[in-house]
C-alpha cells in the first residue's frame, strides 16, 4: 500500500537542482536561505505524498493541523504514545483508509459497468463486429494466412490498448518493439483472441472488464470496471 511506503520512507533521496542561498518567494512565504528552501521542499514534497496516499478527500482521515502539531512535538520531544499504541493507531489507520479505498473503487465500477454495457451494446450492432459467448467482441481489421496458436504456444504481437475513450495507455508500436509472450499470459481476452487468429491477422478487439482486469483495474492507468479496446497484430508464433 502506498502508506505503508509513505511512512517507512518519508523523503529522504531529493534530487537539488539549482539550491543556492538566493532568495525565493512562494506565495506569501519568503525562502531567503538554503534552510528554507529545503525545509519548504521537503514539506511540500511530503505533504504531496500524503495527498497521493489519502486522496482528495484527506480531511475525512487526517488532520492537517494536528499533523503539524505532531511534527513539532517530533522534532522536540518524543511523543506521547507508546509502541503498541502507535502500532494500533496505524493499523486502524489503515483499515479506514483501505475501506475508503474499496467504497470509491465499488463506486467507480459502477459508473464503468454502466458505460461498458452502453459502449458493447452500440457496438455490437456495427459491421463486422464479432460477439463471443464470453462476451469478448472482436472486428478483422486483416486476415492472417498462417498457423493459429494454441494454448501451449508464445506468441510475438505489436499492439494498441485504449479506454474507450480513445485514450492509449500501452503501445508496442510507440516502443518500436514486438511484444512476446505465451498465450495464457495475458487478460483473458487476449487468451480467447490470439486462439482466433492466424499469423498475419490483425484484429480489433472490445474486451469487457470481465476479461480484462475485473472490478481492481490496473492502476494508474486502468479504472475498476473499465472496458478496454485493442489493435492485435499477431506476427508470429515463436518456437522455442
């Protein structure tokens, strides 16, 4: 979990480009010396990760006022807690943050089952598009004239992934680099796809979440729920 990082290492490797004892401003806070300026940094540097690990919502869980007590009482002192209760305090901590995590997660794949089925649905009445029994929709953009992989077998393909947005989250052809693997591999889409195709094939495909990555996603890219759309270029099947 990113907390769990976040606590044990709390910025500690800052890169320092450009530091000097020159004066700096940021809003209404002058940074006239090295002092400030790092302190400054590694606060809001802090305080970014904070609202990584919380979310927007950070006020629901954590006092940022509070905190700040904390820090200097740190810095000080030691603070008024022992071992076991901080353990407890954390591990509490963190089973209210993952609740809050799984609710907003529950809430998006709603929103994405909602647009997939609209999505799927619009789409399977267009020409050429395939539906499978598994749900899997899939348009030959060009047939292959070779060999059809098996479940045993690796393959070398070139690829596009999109939302169904249009937004491309993973491209071979940008890389400039075939991609390798063996059929069993990857999402459950692409296993039932490449068994369809033949060496030189190239296929749309329209995977629904359920043979993509579920109700998790794949972060950061990939929402919970999230239909996912790809351009398969089966190349070869690679012989060990």
């Amino acid at each position: 979990m990113k907390l769990n990082r976040l606590f044990l290492a709390l910025p500690v490797a800052l890169t320092l480009v450009n530091c000097d004892d020159s004066k700096k401003s940021s809003g209404d806070l002058e940074l006239k010396t090295f002092k400030d300026s790092i302190s400054y940094m590694i606060g809001g540097n802090t305080g970014a990760q904070f609202k990584q690990a919380l979310g927007d919502d950070a006020s629901e869980l954590f006092d940022l006022d509070v905190y700040e007590q904390g820090v200097r009482k740190g810095f000080t002192d030691s603070i008024e807690f022992s071992q076991a209760e901080m353990q407890s305090l954390m591990t509490r901590f963190q089973a209210e943050l993952q609740k809050k995590q799984d609710a907003e997660m529950a809430t998006k794949a709603a929103e994405n089952k909602k647009k997939e089925d609209e999505f799927l649905a619009a789409n399977a009445k267009k020409e050429g598009v395939v539906t499978t029994e598994s749900g899997l929709q899939y348009k030959v953009l060009t047939e292959g004239t070779g060999a059809v992989p098996t479940a045993e077998d690796q393959v070398s393909v070139n690829y596009e992934g999109k939302l169904i947005d249009g937004t491309v989250f993973d491209s071979s052809y940008e890389r400039g680099q075939p991609a390798t693997f063996g059929v069993t591999q990857v999402i459950a889409g692409w296993t039932e796809a490449l068994q369809l195709m033949k060496v030189g094939a190239k296929y749309q495909l329209y995977i629904p979440a359920s043979l993509a990555y579920g109700e998790r996603g794949s972060q950061p890219n990939i929402g919970p729920g999230e239909p996912l759309i790809f351009d398969v270029e089966l190349l070869e099947i690679v012989k060990e």
